[in-house]
C-alpha cells in the first residue's frame, strides 16, 4: 500500500510493509525520499517521524546533488576506465572467442565476439570487476574479523545503486558493491571494517564511530574521499 506524504518543500513516498521498523532512504538522482512503514502505522506518526528527520533528508540530498557523475560509459577504445583508482584507456578486440579481460600497464583490454553491443559489453566488465572484489576480500576478512571479534555468514558481491555495502547482522550477511573495484584499495578495506563493524552496533550511533575510531582510527577521512569520487551516471551517495 503506497501514499505520498507532502514535506513542503519535497514529497515522500511511503510504502508499507510487514516489517516492524521505519526505513528512510534518500535516493539518487534526485534526491527522492521513500519511507518504508510498518503496514499498521498511522499515516500521521509517519509523517512526524519524516519531520523530526528532515534535517538528515536535506543533508543527504544536498550530497547526492553534490557527487560528480561519471559520464556515460559507451564501451569504445580509448575511453577512460578505473581499476583500484588507476585510470585506464580500453581497448576492444573483437574475436570469435569466449568473452575476456586482461589489465595492461596502461590499458584495459576487453575482448568479445565480433557485434558484441555496449550492454554486452558491460555485463563482461561488470563480471570481471566482481571477481577483482571477490580475490581480495578473502585477505581482508582474514585480518580484520579477528580483530573486529567477528566473521560474516556470507559475503555477496553485486552492483548497488545507491551504497557502497551493506550488512544484515541478523544473518551475518554482507554486501559489497562491484565498482569498489574502481576505487583505490584503502576504500574497499574501509567498507569491509565499516559493515563487519555492523555486526557488533547495527546502527550508525555513537557507539558505531567510537568501534570504527577504535579500528580504523582514519574512517572518516576515507570515507569522505570515497564520497567525493565519481559514481556511476545514474548513481548515489553511502
């Protein structure tokens, strides 16, 4: 069941749901607001909750309208791509044979058969910089859930719209987003600390910076570097 709830100077949508807690979100490009409620919930309780987080909501949005976009990616030689941080040109070869990528010095080779479209294209990159994240969380978790007191159920790697992870600490589960593999190296390493930390406090209260601070002393200054590089066109903010 959906409504809209005016906010004066922006709307919010709500979806209610069998859940038992109030999810806000704040999603790009736009800034758009979507409240997730219990089914049960009174539509004037949700809108004194959306108002007693309205500060929250235009921070977000004034970030998200902030972050630079990337330009839309067309898949051609000599364009521009991003591997842990280092820019690369790609260069496509066209070849009756199974789907490849290959990282040179200087150069991002992608190989796929002759007609191959640019949404092709994509799908192979994307699958390429998923398995860059999968080889290197292995480290990471072999030396961070020891000293965070924790481990992770499972460790699903996908694209995301709109976060760079997230965590399920009912299940032990977390979720890292595939372009991390664009970022440099320390970003990874900061949202694999920052989501097994949400194993410990779900929440991203005082006790969560006080655990981060105590791990990763220099968090925030990575994760403001994080916020400020370019996202994917239609993209976010975390």
């Amino acid at each position: 069941m959906k409504a809209t709830l005016d906010l004066g100077d922006f709307s919010a949508e709500v979806v209610r749901k069998a859940i038992k807690h109030v999810h806000l979100s704040v999603y790009p490009p736009d800034g758009r607001v979507r409240i997730a409620a219990p089914a049960g919930m009174e539509l004037e309780t949700i809108r004194l909750f959306a108002i007693a987080k309205l500060a929250w909501i235009k921070r977000q949005q004034r970030k998200i309208l902030a972050q630079e976009r990337e330009t839309p990616r067309e898949f051609l030689d000599r364009e521009s791509h991003y591997v842990w941080g280092k820019r690369y040109l790609l260069k496509v070869v066209e070849k009756e044979a199974a789907p490849a990528v290959e990282l040179g010095h200087n150069s991002l080779l992608l190989q796929v058969r002759p007609g191959c479209d640019a949404a092709r294209r994509q799908e192979i990159l994307d699958a390429w910089y998923r398995e860059q994240i999968r080889q290197a969380v292995p480290a990471l978790l072999e030396k961070w859930q020891p000293l965070i007191g924790v481990r992770a159920g499972k460790v699903f790697v996908q694209r995301m719209r709109t976060r760079w992870g997230s965590c399920n600490p009912a299940a032990g589960h977390i979720r890292l987003n595939t372009d991390l593999a664009k970022k440099p190296p320390e970003c990874l390493e900061y949202i694999v600390v920052h989501e097994l930390t949400h194993l410990l406090e779900p929440t991203h209260n005082a006790r969560f910076a006080s655990l981060m601070e105590g791990f990763l002393p220099h968090w925030r200054l990575v994760r403001d570097a994080l916020n400020r590089l370019p996202v994917r066109h239609e993209d976010w903010t975390y």
